[in-house]
C-alpha cells in the first residue's frame, strides 16, 4: 500500500506554536526597528531644519528668523489656523516654517514621522498642494535675536519635536512682553517693551516626547541630539531667572537648571508657567 504524505494533528500543532513563539519574539523587535528608523528620519529633519536657519541667518545679518506678534505684544504662537495652505498660505503671519522653506526646499522636513496627524478644521494638517503642516515647534526666545548675542549658544534649543502634525509652525516657549526690575509683569505695548523678556510655555505636555521618554532638539548653533525629557533642563530653552512653575493647582519657584516635568495622558503640564527669557545672561 502506498503511503500518504501528509502532517499529522501533532505536527501541524507543533509548527504552528514554533510560529507563535518566533512571532512573539520578532514582532517587538520590527516594532522597535521602525521606532528606530523614525527616530532617525526625525533626527535628520531637526538637523536639516537647523542647517535651513543658519542659512537663513546669513542672508540676514545672524539674526534668527521672525514672528508677528498681537497687539498686546504676545507673539503670535500659531501661525496656519484657519488658513487653507496652513503656515504656507499667502495670509499667514510672518514664521519661522515660511522663512526656512526657501532653503529647505522640502514640506516634507517639517514632519515628524512619529507624529499623530491631527484632524480638526482649525488647526488640523491639511492636505493639498503646497499646503504648510509641521509637527516641529521653533522657541520663541530666539525670535529675532542675533547669533552672537546668545550665550551657551550650544546648549539653547530652537527646535522641539510635538505630538501631533498640524497647520500651524508653533513657537514655544512664547515671549509675551517683559518684566521690570522690581519682578513686575509689563503686558500691553509692542515685542520690545523696556524690561527683560518673559516667556511661558516653557514645558508643555504635547511636546519632547515623540519617542517613549525622550525626544530629538535642534540647538542654536545647528546641531541636533536626542534628549530624554528628564534630561532637558529650563535654562536650555533660554530661560535665564528662576521659572515661577505651575503645576494646575500651586505656584513654586524653582531653578532653572530643574528639568522638565513627567509627561502624564491628561495633564498640559506648565503652560502657565514662565520665566525670565534673556539668552545674553545664560
């Protein structure tokens, strides 16, 4: 009699928990290779990013590229809302995306690949030609300030990563008018009011986290590193006095060598929270 060849129950059962296993052990492993690559992707596009505007500075006398601000001298954080071509429509208001496009040459470096796209008629990505989405954030501390006049100039982050691709090329921290010598708040007046700058926004809950506890961060000097976010400490973003810190409910002072706070799923971590923003006395 000629014998059939065929698997057995056990065989076949056998087989099928060696697949489960290797794809148990595998899996993971694709998984962080992907995280790994979009790390990577996203190291380069802050490094880009960086190269674009020191490009930008040397066409316009080392001066970091500028933002319109309101009325009441708050500079203004999101450009791109409402605005069909995003921070790229012709009706933007003057920002750093705009500015570094000519030299960047490229949307795509603008994105995040580990970033979310956000779906909101407002300020959600949007998706037609030459239109501005960015999932990167350009600290408003530097906005219009020359090169030469910051100090550590290697360790003041100009560029963060967010959570989410968006319209909008956001500045944050965000100036917002200055501070007298008596510790007073100035509000009202133009960008340039007398006194020390003031920025808040200085630690915010959607932000520096793209990669489990960390992130990638552009310096001043165009150079670009991961951080993780225990590692990222106030002073980096300019700050240069203490950082009065709100954390939802109370106020304390805190140094401004402290790092960044923990991120959680429901907390907007210190919006509210500012500091003195004077990168000439880091």
């Amino acid at each position: 009699m000629k014998r059939r060849n065929a698997f057995t129950l056990i065989e076949l059962l056998v087989v099928i928990a060696i697949i489960a296993i290797l794809a148990a052990i595998l899996f993971p492993v694709f998984a962080q290779a992907k995280t790994a690559a979009k790390k990577t992707n996203s190291l380069s596009n802050v490094k880009q990013l960086g190269i674009a505007t020191a490009m930008y500075m040397s066409d316009y006398d080392d001066v970091f590229p500028s933002a319109d601000t309101f009325p009441d001298g708050f500079i203004f954080w999101f450009p791109g809302d409402n605005l069909p071509l995003g921070w790229n429509d012709p009706l933007a208001p003057t920002n750093w995306a705009k500015g570094t496009l000519p030299y960047t040459k490229s949307f795509g470096i603008y994105i995040n690949p580990a970033a979310a796209r956000i779906s909101n008629p407002i300020y959600g990505a949007v998706d037609v030609p030459n239109g501005g989405n960015a999932s990167y954030d350009f600290n408003g501390a530097v906005v219009r300030k020359n090169q030469s006049a910051i100090s550590a100039i290697a360790d003041v982050i100009v560029y963060q990563a967010t959570d989410g691709t968006s319209r909008d090329a956001y500045y944050q921290p965000t100036p917002f008018a200055g501070q007298q010598a008596d510790g007073s708040l100035v509000f009202g007046g133009s960008f340039a009011s007398p006194g020390t700058p003031v920025c808040n926004g200085i630690d915010l809950n959607w932000m520096g986290g793209s990669f489990g506890d960390g992130d990638n961060y552009g310096m001043a000097d165009s150079h670009a590193k991961f951080f993780k976010r225990g590692g990222v400490k106030f002073r980096q973003f300019g700050i240069n006095s203490d950082v009065n810190l709100f954390d939802g409910t109370n106020w304390t002072l805190v140094p401004n060598t402290t790092s960044l706070t923990p991120r959680t799923p429901t907390s907007r971590n210190n919006w509210e929270s500012w500091g003195q923003c004077d990168l000439s006395r880091l």
